[in-house]
C-alpha cells in the first residue's frame, strides 16, 4: 500500500505574520509624575468662620495670603483610628462642619501634561478647585458654599480612594506654582468621624511626534475586518477618516477622540490586508507646536490576513478514493472553484512529490509522478488521504490545507484549513465520473474490484 499527502508550505503564512510584527506598534510607557502626594503637608483652615470674609471664592486663589492658617500633614481625620497618623481634628465634632485645604505644587511646563487625575479618600464629601476653577466634587454641592456647609450624603463604609479625572489640565495650569484647594464636609455638625487625604497625579506627553501604541483587532488572521481601533501615546486632533487606508483606500467613517480612534470601511477582500495612512493627513498633536503623525515611522502601519469563511475544497479525484490499481503516475483533481498556487510539490506519493502539474482554475488538475513513487508490478489501494498547502480559492488566498488522517481503512478523507476545520464528503459521496473523463479514461469491472492502470499521457 502507498499513500498521498500533501507537504506542508507555510512561506506564505510565516510572511504575512512576520511582517504583522515587524510592523506592529511600537508601544511607548506613558511617564507619569506626582505633583502632591499623599501625606504630604498642607495648609489648613478650620471652618469656624470664613477664611476669605466679603468673598468666599478668595481663599482658593494662587495668591491668597494665608493669614492665620495652620499647617500638617494629611490625612486629616478624627473618629477613625485607621486615619489617625496625620493631623488629628479632635476639637471638630459639634464646633464646625467644613476644613479648608490649600496645597501648592509646581508644573514646569503645562504643555507636556496630556491628562491629570485627582485621587482622594473622604468622610463624607469635600469640592477641589485647582487655580480657582472646579475639578472635582464628592458628596457636595458646587457652587460658593459656605464654612457651615454641610455633606450631602453620607460617605459609604468602608471608605476607599475615589478617582477623578481632571478635564483639559492644559487650560489650567501655569508655568510655575500651581494651587490645589479643598473644601471638606462633615454631613452633620455632630458627625461622629471625618478624613481627608488626596493625591494629584500627571500623565506627561511624550517628547516626539504621537506613535500608534495599540491596535485592535490585532495584526495576524482575521476572519472580518471592518474596523479598526487605533491607539495614539497621546491626544491628537485633526484625525479625519480618508487619512486611514485599508489597501490603499480611504475609510469611511471615524469616531472616537482623544487617543483612541475608531476607522470604519467595507470590508476588504480575502488575503493580504494592509494598513496605512495618507502622506496628506493632518494628526497632530496637541503640543506648542504641534508635532505631526509620522505615517511611515515603526509601527505606523501593519498588515492582516482575512481568511474566506468558504475555502476551497476537493470535488472529485481520479483515481477515486479507495480503488485498487496496478500503478499509480498520474492524478488528477478538480476543485470546487478556482483556485491559485497550484504547485506540483503539493502532492506526493510515499513522500515522493508529483513531478509536475497541469490546470488552471478550478481544474481538473492533472499530477504526474515520476516512475518508481508507486512500485508497478504490485497492486495498491489507494487510500483516501490527501492534503494540499499554498492552495487558495482565487481572491482568497488566505486558504490553506494540511492533513487530518482518519483511522481505519476505506476512503473516508479528511480537510482542514488552517484555524477551522472542513471535513469532505467519504467516496461514496463523492460525484460520479464525468461522462468527458469516462471517455478518456474507461475502467472495466473485474469482479468486484477496479483494476484499471491509470494511462500515461
């Protein structure tokens, strides 16, 4: 007995998936700074009566003279025994609701803050002001309030670190000192405990021009693909969506903002898909100056392969599965469409590959064997198992096959493309000889058992 299998080619695969990585994003670490820290030292306002008479906004200015303010640590607390290594407020419960906080910090260059965030842990609410304007709120209302102000709810136990965003820290900070401002509250002036503490924290831009650092779905095999989501290393602006191409065509749709953008197109077709941006664009950063997206920089640009859901599959096969004849030099295959990358070293006979191939389209394809891949004096039956790589339905060449063998004996063969499998029908159901190829090639019964040679051409 001898059997047929294909060799594997993956050439075409390992390409496309090394290209995918080298130019895959080049992920950049976002430097982050704290501007004032937890337990740090603060300036600090009992609220016993206003700290700015005639004008309560006026305590939360850079350049309020802080006449009579105290200073220590946070956090500020009483009635909490897990907040008790700052400054203790044990005169505060039934004498005043509110404490007022002031904390410089310094910021040299405002430009290179692309975002901040304010974390806090509070018992029971408290506003943040930083230069005057409004950046965070917790159980409070906005507004002037006043020092007898009180919470307006009660914080939940166990109390934990809450996190808020600061939108376009840009227009907030200055060259220099900076000033962060809080007013805390107590939800009832006998309120049994109280506790402040805060962190302010920046993400800095990174020096350069903004570079893809995230892309989804992944470079690699795709089985759809009409959108993509890009990630910048930081804001940009002036993204449009004729500047994203999918194999050199504009998308159709953008959405997002920020850092993250979403392209949306109609999807491309099957086999290699590559990503680009147009030399026209107008991304930029957000910096003083702007710096411009670089399209062929590392990682600008990357590839997919969109695999066809319907691949190619085997619809008939000369000499059938299963037959029994006395030599074997040729066979023939047809496909279920037309294919492309057809390739004599695709089939072999005891690992001795077909010496060359003939067809085009969906075949038949007729492969010769040179003499000794099949002994000629004995008889063979020939088995059901094949399997074909590099071969791809024209217009999909994502499809490859390799070998599934079956157990046992007959004619059952099965098909797998790479990443999902496809099983083919057994010979039974395979279709009869054409009434073209019957002609040509005619096979008398003897017995109950085929025993034509294949003839040579």
């Amino acid at each position: 007995m001898f059997t047929v299998t294909g060799i594997a080619r993956m050439d075409r695969l390992s390409l496309v998936l090394g290209l995918a990585l080298l130019a895959g994003p080049v992920l950049r670490a976002q430097e982050s700074l704290v501007l004032a820290a937890t337990n740090s030292t603060w300036k600090y306002f009992k609220g016993t009566r206003e700290p700015s008479p005639g004008n309560l906004a006026a305590w939360r200015a850079r350049d309020f003279a802080e006449t009579g303010w105290e200073s220590g640590p946070a956090p500020f607390a009483y009635g909490e025994p897990g907040f008790a290594s700052g400054t203790e407020l044990t005169d505060m419960q039934n004498r005043y609701s509110t404490l007022y906080l002031r904390r410089p910090f310094v910021v040299e260059d405002p430009g290179r803050v692309e975002a901040l965030e304010l974390a806090a842990v509070c018992d029971d609410g408290f506003l943040a002001w930083i230069n005057g304007a409004l950046v965070a709120q917790h159980n409070a209302l906005s507004g002037a309030p006043s020092y007898t102000a009180l919470a307006s709810l009660n914080a939940a136990e166990p109390i934990t670190y809450q996190y808020f965003p600061v939108a376009e820290p840009g227009s907030l900070l200055v060259a220099g000192t900076n000033l962060l401002a809080v007013q805390v509250f107590n939800v009832t002036l006998g309120s049994s405990d109280l506790v402040f503490d805060a962190q302010l924290a920046a993400t800095l831009r990174q020096p350069g021009p903004p570079v893809v650092t995230g892309i989804e779905p992944a470079p690699g095999l795709v089985s759809a693909l009409t959108r993509i989501a890009v990630t910048f290393n930081k804001a940009v602006t002036g993204v449009a969506a004729e500047h994203f191409l999918v194999n050199d065509r504009p998308a159709t749709n953008v959405s997002g903002g920020d850092r993250v953008w979403t392209f949306a197109f109609p999807q491309p077709g099957y086999g290699p898909v590559h990503v680009s941006w147009s030399p026209l664009h107008t991304i930029r950063d957000l910096g003083s100056p702007p710096e411009r997206f670089d399209p062929v920089a590392a990682g600008s640009t990357w590839a997919y392969e969109l695999l066809d859901p319907e691949g190619p599959s085997v619809m008939m096969r000369l000499p059938p599965p299963g037959l029994t004849v006395r030599s074997l030099r040729q066979i023939e295959v047809l496909f279920n469409k037309p294919v492309r990358g057809v390739e004599a070293a695709d089939l072999r006979i005891n690992g001795v590959a077909a010496s060359r191939v003939t067809g085009f389209a969906a075949g038949p394809y007729l492969f010769e064997f040179p003499a000794g891949a099949a002994p000629a004096r004995a008889r063979h039956r020939l088995p059901g198992r094949r399997s074909w790589s590099g071969i791809r339905a024209t217009g999909s060449p994502a499809i490859r096959w390799r070998c599934i063998r079956s157990a046992g004996r007959g004619g059952n063969t099965a098909w797998t493309r790479l990443r999902r499998r496809r099983t083919c029908a057994s010979r039974s159901s395979w279709p009869r000889i054409s009434r073209r190829i019957a002609t040509r090639t005619p096979i008398p019964r003897t017995g109950s058992r085929f025993t034509t040679p294949i003839p040579h051409r």
